[in-house]
C-alpha cells in the first residue's frame, strides 16, 4: 500500500469481497505560512506591533523577537518601548494538527514621523522663505492657519506644499509673532496637531 497525498480510506475485504474492516489515513498537507501584519513597520510614536498567523489548516504559531521573547497565539500584539531598535526580525513557525511546521522570516523597520515648524523665518531676505510644514509623513488631510494679535485669519493652507509668504491677500504684513494652529493626517490614519508662535522678521 502506498502512502496516499490525500485524505483516503482502504476497506479490507475476504476473498469473497466482502468487508471486513476498514483504515482511514488523514494526510495533513504541509502549511504555506501566511501573514497579516497592522503595518509594515514599528512607529516611533506608537510602537505597537499587531501581526497575525493565516497559514490555511495551521493550529499553532510561535513567534521568535530578535529581542529574545517568544510569544504563542494565533495572533499577538506586542508594545515596544523606548529605546526603539532599528528594526525588529520575527520568526513565525506554524504548525498544522499532525505537527507538521513551516516558518517564515520577517524584518520591521522603525519610521519615525517628524512634523516640525520654524519659529521665525524672513520673507523679504530669500523668495524661497516661507512659513509651513516641515515632514515626512505623507499628508492626507492639512490645515495650517495662521492668525495676527487680534486673532484674525491673515493665512491658511490646505495642502503642504502651500507656504506663507508673509502676507495677507497681497499685503505685506509687519514684523512680529503670529500664532498658528495645525492639525495633519497622514497615510496611515494617524491624526497630528498642535498650536505655535511664528516670528515674522523683516
């Protein structure tokens, strides 16, 4: 008898056909690691790692850190701290109901998300000084408004890319600080904000 490729049963019979037992051989195929990761890198500002086992028949799953923790589960959720490595590898080993295991590797690299604002800049000095964004996030929802002493809206931008020349509808504005709110979204869904002081110097 041959070892089958598939789950068969073998009946057993007398010499007059007739049965009289039968076997069946379960055949477990060997799993095909497959994975579903929260993203593809550790956040610098939320550094919580979500990765989850999808290997197709697989009943068990270990995951090996390079930073020497093991963790089972079909799906974990990790919370890393301070300071972030440059990376982090993850063994995966999934295991099927007759023990028979595959593993795959995989390296998450930190993204860090800088969202910075000067806090003076000279229109006059450089055509190309402007006020705005400085980031490498990938906006996909900006607003940045910048408001005088008496709180009036002398700017506002709804995409990076547009800075402040330092006037308000063609008018050069005097030297002085102008407070500013901002809030970006980047392609992640992660949601920024805050409030500043620029100093407009002429």
């Amino acid at each position: 008898m041959s070892l089958p490729w598939q789950t068969t049963t073998y009946i057993f019979a007398d010499s007059s056909g007739r049965p009289l037992d039968s076997l069946t051989v379960e055949v477990f195929g060997m799993p095909t690691v497959r994975l579903a990761m929260g993203r593809d890198y550790i956040d610098f500002d939320y550094p919580v790692v979500t990765l989850e086992d999808l290997t197709e028949g697989s009943t068990w799953s270990r995951w090996e850190f390079s930073d020497g923790s093991t963790v089972t589960g079909r799906k974990v959720r990790r919370q890393l701290h301070h300071p972030l490595p440059d990376s982090l590898t993850v063994l995966l080993t999934s295991c099927n109901a007759a023990n028979c295991c595959a593993d795959t590797l995989l390296t998450l690299k930190t993204f860090i998300r800088a969202v910075w604002f000067p806090n003076a800049f000279t229109p006059d000095a450089d055509i190309n000084n402007r006020f705005g964004v400085v980031t490498n996030c990938t906006a996909t929802v900006y607003t940045l408004t910048v408001f005088n002493r008496r709180g009036e809206v002398v700017f506002e931008s709804k995409e990076p890319t547009t800075l402040w020349d330092g006037t308000t509808k063609g008018v050069p504005l005097p030297q002085g600080a102008y407070v500013y709110s901002w809030f970006l979204e980047d392609a992640s869904g992660f949601r920024h904000s805050g409030v500043g002081t620029v100093t407009l110097l002429r």
